[in-house]
C-alpha cells in the first residue's frame, strides 16, 4: 500500500519548479535536453521563414535592395565640344595667304638687320656671315611655303553652350578647353594685311592666359564674339 508520503515525494520531482532567480536545474545522466526558444535556428530554417515575410510582407512596401550593376558602373566621361567632326569648323582657305604674307612682312626687319651687319661689321669670315644670312631667308621662305598648309590642315575650333575646344599649333599640336563660366573678355585685332584680306584676329582671355584664333573670316568674328558673349555673359572688346 503506498502511502501519502511516498506519493508525494514521487510526485514532487515533476510538478515541482525552482525557485525565482535561481539555475534550473541540470538534467539527470540519461535525460534529453529540452529544446528552447534561444536556441539557433537552423539557416534553411531561417531562410525559408525570411521567404514567407518577404510574402507576407503588404502590397506598396518598398523593400531595399543591393546595390545594382548599372549602379556600381562607372559613368561615361562626357563628350567635348570638338570630339565630333561635325562640330568643328574650319578657317577660310585664304587664309593661307595671310599667313604667307604676315610671316614675310614679321620677317623683313631681322631679315635687314642681318644684311646690314653683314655688310657694315665686319664680324668675322665673309662666308660665315653671308651664310647666316641664307639660313635665314631659306628659312623664313620655308616658313612661307610650308607651314601654312599644315597649320591650316591642323587647325579647328568647336563651341557649346559650357565651353570653348580648340586644336592650334604646327609641330607641338595642343587642344585648349576653356569653359564657358571662365571667359573674362574678348579682344579683336585686324591690321592693314587683316583688313586686305577681311581676316580678324580673336584673343579669348581668360583669369589664366589667353588663347588666340588667328585668321577668321570678318563675319564669322562678328558672330563668333556675339555667340560667346552670349553664353559667357559678358560684353565684348570690339
């Protein structure tokens, strides 16, 4: 017969629970650990319950995504003025001939220094200073015949609405970018030569230099110096 002491002593280790604050107690040899709420979920666990809020998630909610290819892709530079050939324009082909004569009339007075100390001081062995000087007029007929042709070939101008593009020089050919917002002032020169064959001289100045365009048509200067001061906002020295 059991008795009401030995009932509850069986019963007490079931129904009874430690005190508040205090370890549970540790399970016997033997027993199996009961599964908790802490404990780790497994990852295909985890990602099959991050599946069904992404589905359970309502209509309209934005959800952030990674960042994207076409994002992370760094962005074209954008084109200047002058790389296409459309937008380039070139100089009258007379002005060939102005370059010719410009070049001949900037070379005389050196030209007539050396002959006249060629002549007058007698600086050293006839055919040294006789042959300085035939270096000298071979190459300023050189420079008549020759270098016009190329500069000109070499030579075009592109403007846009943010910035002026222009390729120059004869042997060291450079590109000059000068935005739009930098232009400080524009300047026109003609000469009696200029004025013979309706050429203008455009010097763009900017606050760190200038850039000359030597050889435009009248009209086309006029108009030039109209657009530019337009874009750049400000008013021409014509």
């Amino acid at each position: 017969m059991v008795t009401a002491r030995e009932s509850r002593r069986t019963l007490m280790p079931v129904t009874s629970r430690p005190a508040t604050g205090l370890p549970p107690a540790a399970p016997a040899p033997g027993e199996p650990v009961p599964a908790t709420l802490d404990a780790p979920a497994h990852p295909q666990a985890r990602d099959h319950r991050a599946d069904q809020a992404a589905l359970a998630s309502p209509a309209g909610e934005v959800v952030p995504a990674g960042p994207s290819s076409a994002d992370s892709a760094p962005s074209a530079p954008s084109a200047l003025a002058g790389d296409l050939p459309v937008e380039r324009h070139r100089l009258n082909p007379r002005v060939k001939r102005y370059w010719r004569w410009r070049a001949f009339f900037t070379a005389i007075p050196s030209l007539v220094l050396l002959v006249g100390l060629a002549i007058v001081i007698p600086w050293g062995p006839p055919w040294l200073r006789w042959g300085i000087v035939g270096i000298a007029a071979i190459s300023v007929v050189v420079g008549m015949v020759v270098l016009p042709p190329i500069r000109y070939r070499v030579f075009w101008y592109a403007i846009s609405e943010t910035e002026i593009d222009i390729q120059h020089k004869i042997i060291f050919i450079e590109r000059s970018i000068i935005p739009m917002h930098r232009v400080q002032s524009l300047q026109t020169e003609r000469g009696p030569l200029a004025d013979h064959y309706r050429m203008t001289n455009l010097k763009i100045k900017t606050a760190a230099g200038s850039v000359s365009i030597s050889g435009l048509d009248r009209d086309e200067a006029n108009a030039l110096c109209d657009r530019i001061s337009k874009l750049s906002d400000i008013a021409d020295d014509v």
